[in-house]
C-alpha cells in the first residue's frame, strides 16, 4: 500500500466513514492515479475535472457513480492533502430525480416464484418486506432475527453512515425465514455465499434479482433497489404514518421518505383485517 493510499484510509477510518464508503473511495482514487502518469498529490483541479469529464463522455457512466468518484476526490484533496477547496474545487454533477418503476403486487409475487431456490426467495422477500438495501441484506446475520413474539425485529448492522437500526419482521416473513433455516441451516450469516466462508456478495443478490425478473417477465427497469422502494410505497399506500416509513429503512431526513408519496397509488386499498406493516400478506395468491 502506497503512503498516501495508507494515508486517505487512515483518514476515513478515524472520521467512522462505513466500509462500503472506505472501498468506493478508495477504487475512485486508484482510478484517478492509473490513468495520470503523476501522482494524485501532482494533479491541478483541471487535470482531476479532465477524469470526471472522460467519466461522463468516455466512459459514459451515469452522474450518480461520476458524483462517487468527485466525493473521493473530495475528501482526498480536503481531508488528506489539506487543499482548499475554494482554490481546488472538485465540480459535482446535478443528478436529474427520475421516478423509480415501482412493481405491483402481482409482480411482486410473480417475481418471489421465480427465484431459483428457497434460498433466493428468502433473500427477495427478505429484501421487500424488510426494506433493507442490499449491502444490509448481505450481511444479515442469523443472530440478527429476533423471533421473541414481544420483539420480532430484524438488527441491521452498520447500515448508511454507520449506523446499527432495528426493521421489520413480519409474521410472513419470519415463515419464510424459519423454512429457509431448516433446509440450508447456515451457521453465521443468513445469506452465505457459496463457500460459506462469507457472506453472498451484492453482485450475487442483484444476480439472482435479475434472474427472477426475467423468468417473471418483468419489464421494468432497475435492480434489487427496486424492492425497497416498494417496501417504503406499500407501507404508504397501506396506511403507515410517513414517520414510521422513515424510520423503518432508516432515512436520515422525512423529505427523503416524503419522495415515496408522489409514488404512491391512490387506487389501492388494503383489506380491513390485513397487518398493514406485513407487506408479503398482501400479495395475491398465485394458482
């Protein structure tokens, strides 16, 4: 490891910046090195906005990674190499907010039939009904369930910023969870990659989404992110309070979880007798 490498991760670890954030960074300032022949420390501002250009027109990757890769410069620049930002500005792009495609119910339980294994349907399902991203869903862990009728909850460890959160565990769910168990028994994370020597990584989860989404035939567009963004429009149109919805997939900010309302329909009524928080009780029955 080179010293200013050493260095810019020295500096996250001690601010408590995550360690998906401490690798994204890292990748982008290794990037930025590679394709100068100086050093990074050697770089002007034009020649760091050049890459951030040849990112966007070259490589034609979407604003919001290009915007990764100019918080990296960032935070190397500010917070390792003591620069001024005023006199070494790292530009960062608008990112248009375009709508996510949210699935219907019946999409919804389309896809959940056509995971490849009881294996991938927990982990959809556990994706959906629990809202978790898919960072925090890969690194679920078994001692994460809590099961105890007085407490069933899911532990979320070190999700966005760092920050430990307890989500939900509906009665379905937990169903789901306890066949999962008896017939795959993983002994420490919930969802192990092939090895069981870790946990599946977040190219796998969004593999087997994928996958799923094209048996069901599925048009719509986006990853596994899309399922929690139908966990925060469900819980909405189900009658949940905006304050639960923000706390439940762990929103820093209620205008973040107000976004889902411009989603959410107004045709949907949920059954009177149906747990509104249990969303996998909602979906239609597949004959």
């Amino acid at each position: 490891m080179s010293p200013l490498r050493q260095q810019m991760h020295d500096a996250m670890l001690v601010r408590g910046l995550a360690l998906r954030t401490r690798e994204t960074y890292i990748e982008a300032v290794a990037k930025l090195a590679r394709f100068y022949p100086a050093g990074p420390e050697l770089l002007t501002p034009g020649q760091v906005e050049a890459w951030l250009l040849h990112l966007v027109r070259d490589r034609k990757l979407s604003f919001s990674t290009v915007n990764q890769a100019a918080s990296a410069c960032r935070f190397l620049y500010g917070e390792v190499l003591k620069r001024d930002l005023a006199v070494f500005p790292v530009p960062m792009a608008k990112t248009p907010q375009r709508q996510p495609e949210i699935l219907g119910r019946a999409e919804l339980a389309a896809l959940f039939a056509a995971a490849d294994s009881p294996k991938g349907r927990a982990l959809l399902h556990t994706a959906y009904a629990a809202g978790l991203r898919v960072s925090e869903l890969c690194a679920l862990q078994v001692g994460d369930i809590d099961s105890q009728p007085d407490r069933q909850c899911l532990r979320v460890r070190a999700g966005k910023g760092g920050k430990d959160r307890y989500t939900l565990l509906p009665p379905t769910l937990l169903e789901t969870l306890r066949l999962y168990w008896r017939a795959y028994r993983p002994p420490t994370w919930l969802f192990p990659n092939r090895e069981g020597s870790g946990p599946m990584d977040i190219k796998g989860a969004q593999r087997r989404y994928a996958q799923a989404r094209d048996r069901a035939g599925i048009v719509k567009s986006g990853g596994i992110h899309t399922l929690r963004h139908c966990f925060a429009t469900h819980l909405l149109e189900a009658g949940v309070d905006l304050v639960t919805v923000q706390r439940l997939p762990g929103h820093h900010q209620v205008s973040t979880t107000s976004f889902y309302l411009h989603m959410a329909s107004t045709q949907w009524r949920p059954p009177a007798t149906a747990n509104p928080l249990d969303l996998l009780a909602a979906l239609p029955k597949l004959h």
